[in-house]
C-alpha cells in the first residue's frame, strides 16, 4: 500500500525515547519517568457516593449532550479558584476542555501557520512541543536561568525572529524543570510580548501544589492588553481519568477556542463535569489539595535528601517549591539517554531531557517524578541511579 499521509505527519510519531519509556511499565521498575500523581490519593470513595448523587439528581442531565462552553457552576467555581493567582475572571470568560493538553493543541490550531515559530523555555514540557508540531511550526528556545525565563535573551531572539507567533510558558513548577518564575520575570514576559504584538500562553497545571511560600500572582495577572491565554487543569489536584481542563481567555480569543472547540469535539465530558462540581459541593477540596501537598511535599524532601547523601558532588539538581518533578543536571561528557540503558538494568528509570529541548542537542540531564512512587521506592531508585551514575563517572 503507499497510502498517502498529510505532510506534517512526517513531523510526528514514535521516537527512540518513548520505545524505552514503554519499559519503564513493567511492575519490577521503579519509575521516576512518568508525570502521574499518586493513585492512593485519588478519593475513590468519595466519588462514589459523587458519582450515585449526580444520577439520582440528574442522572438524564448529566448523560445527555450539553453547551460547549461548559457546566455554569464549575465554571463559577473555577473563578473563585482562580482568584489564587491573581486573576479576577467571569465565568464567561471560560471554556471548559478535555484536559489542558487539549488547549495546548487548540491554541496551535488558533495561531500557528506552517513555519511560524514558537518560542518556549529551555526546556520545555514534551507533551506541549508535539501539540504544536502537528501545526508545521518551528521552535526558538529560550534560555531559562532559575528566576524563569531570561528576558535578555528572549528579547535578543525576538529582535532576529520575525515569524515567532506565539511565546509558551510554565511560570509555576515547570514541567520538566520544576522551577518557579520571580514575579519580576512575569511582568516583563508580559512588557516584552506588548512591545512584540504577541499572545502568550501560560501553561499552569502545578501551581496550586505549593508546598512552601506564597503563590506568586501568574502572567495573567500583568496582561494589560488581553494577549495572555491561561490553562489550568483539575488533573494534578484531583484526577487526571476526568480529563477536565479549561482555558480562561481574553473574550476575542476564547471565541476561536469555542468555534475551535465545536469543531473537535462539541463539548467537555458533561458527567465528569457534573461529578467534581458536586465533589465540591459535598466535599472540602482545598482540603484535599492540602493532603495531596503534603504527601508529594514529604516525597519532594525524600527524593532530595537521597540525592543529596547519594549523588556525587558534581551532580546538580533543582530544588521545586512545589509540582511532580526535580531537575538533574549531569557534567557535559554523560548522556542520559545512554545512561537509561544502564538505568534499566538496575529496574530505575527517568526521562532523559534531550526530548524536553525542541531542537535537540542537550544530553546530559534527566528528568524525576517524586509523586507517583512510594517512600520506599524512592529512597532504593534513587540510590540505584547514584550507582549508575557513578559507574558512569568511573567512580
Ligand atoms: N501542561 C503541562 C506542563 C503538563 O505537565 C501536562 C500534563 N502532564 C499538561 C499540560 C496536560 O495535562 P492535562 O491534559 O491532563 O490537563
């Protein structure tokens, strides 16, 4: 058969990592790779009794087609969650999607042409660069220090690209890093796409799960001129099996995610919808978050102490405020992703941070998920990482 594949197919498909991550499923690996929150916290038995209340109350309501904007009072309620990063929305100002990954995707179908550039952290999250590459695009990689962004260098990169389009980021724990932006970072961001005529889309599934400190208040919070597009997403703080995320947009912009929406696939799920408003109305969820912190707060503290006490002395890495991951940066001889290798024979594995660059090249880092192992596991994967590591080092 020569069946004939649309063009920016060629951009897509399986790489050499995700073959190797498919190893890390198997039950005897302890796996650092994933980005999944922790199933034992998932409140199975409260959404039971959500579930049963939800059907014996609107049971038709909930199993029928509904608005593609989504539920009113999860959205209502979403504004008042909100006001924790600053920013003052109007429940009309909301769309509700299947997952922030699905903004991601459609802020590519918005404003992407073949060719258009976008400009990203480096790194950046995985799962945002293939979203966007299904639209032909390009990308210019930013440098990030640990106060976010460097704007020098955003602004230098800027000047020399004329057909940059859109600039995406994760201000708060990113993905894979776990840093933070310093407030000054985001009104800048915000300065520099105003001089630029930019949008900007800000990509924040973490930032309720602050383990210390004060949330900071986002990039939305600066946006003068309605450029700044926010996702969030009830994945890492209640459930990632609801897929329920939104994306809360200046007016002119969410009526392209809206007709942009229609078209893909109508609406949000209107029972997963109608199951975590009435969570939240039968349960405390900022109670639940809370638990949720403490537990990846308690990991977070294991994973770096064990490094610490593990690792050899060149081995750097981030210390995150908050979120799923660590950071671990190698000296410039090691290449994590032929490190993985040996990693896998010692049943550990990670995300080596080549994929996490769009355009390649920076081997010797890899990325750790603190949220999905127990302590146990922890403390034994990360010690098997320091003997490869070593190995690795001639040590
Ligand atoms: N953005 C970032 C930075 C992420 O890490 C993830 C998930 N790991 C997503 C978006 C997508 O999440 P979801 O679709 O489950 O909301």
């Amino acid at each position: 058969m020569a069946i004939k594949y649309a063009k920016r197919m060629e951009k897509m498909g399986a790489s050499e990592i995700r073959e190797l991550l498919k190893l890390t499923a198997r039950p005897e690996i302890i796996s650092f790779a994933g980005g999944l929150p922790a199933p034992e916290l998932f409140p199975v038995e409260a959404m039971k009794e959500v579930s049963k209340k939800v059907l014996e109350e609107g049971g038709q309501k909930a199993l029928q087609y509904s608005t593609t904007e989504g539920f009113l009072p999860l959205r209502e309620k979403i504004v008042e969650r909100m006001k924790k990063f600053d920013i003052n929305a109007q429940p009309d100002d909301i769309l509700m999607l299947s997952g922030s990954q699905q903004g991601l995707d459609f802020a590519g179908r918005i404003f992407l042409n073949p060719g258009d550039v976008v400009v990203c952290e480096s790194p950046s999250y995985l799962g945002a660069i293939n979203a966007f590459k299904a639209y032909e695009c390009n990308f210019v990689e930013v440098d990030t220090d640990d106060h976010g962004m460097v704007m020098e260098d955003l602004e230098r990169k800027l000047a020399e690209t004329p057909e940059a389009k859109m600039i995406y980021v994760i201000p708060d724990f990113q993905n894979p890093t776990g840093k933070t932006w310093s407030v000054q970072r985001r009104k800048e961001l915000v300065e520099i796409a105003n001089k630029y005529d930019l949008p900007i889309v800000e990509d924040n599934p973490y930032g309720e799960l602050r383990f210390e400190g004060e949330i900071p208040p986002s990039v939305k919070a600066f946006d003068t001129e309605d450029r700044v597009i926010f996702l969030g997403t009830f994945s890492k703080t209640f459930a990632p099996g609801m897929r329920l995320g939104w994306v809360y947009a200046p007016h002119e912009i969410l009526e392209r995610f809206i007709f942009v929406k229609q078209a893909a696939d109508l609406q949000t799920s209107t029972i997963s919808q109608m199951e975590i408003n009435k969570f939240m109305e039968m349960y405390d969820f900022d109670a639940h978050v809370e638990k949720i912190k403490e537990v990846y707060g308690k990991r977070r503290d294991l994973m770096i102490n064990t490094m610490k006490e593990n690792f050899p002395e060149e081995i750097t890495f981030t210390y995150p405020e908050g979120g799923l991951f660590t950071w671990v940066q190698l000296p410039e001889a090691l290449n994590a992703k032929e490190m993985m290798v040996k990693a896998l024979e010692k049943q550990v594995a990670y995300v080596p941070g080549g994929s996490f660059f769009p355009n390649g090249g920076r081997e010797n880092a890899f990325r750790l998920n603190y949220s999905n192992m127990p302590d146990e596991k922890i403390v034994e994967g990360i010690k098997r990482l320091a003997e490869v590591i070593k190995e690795e080092l001639g040590k």
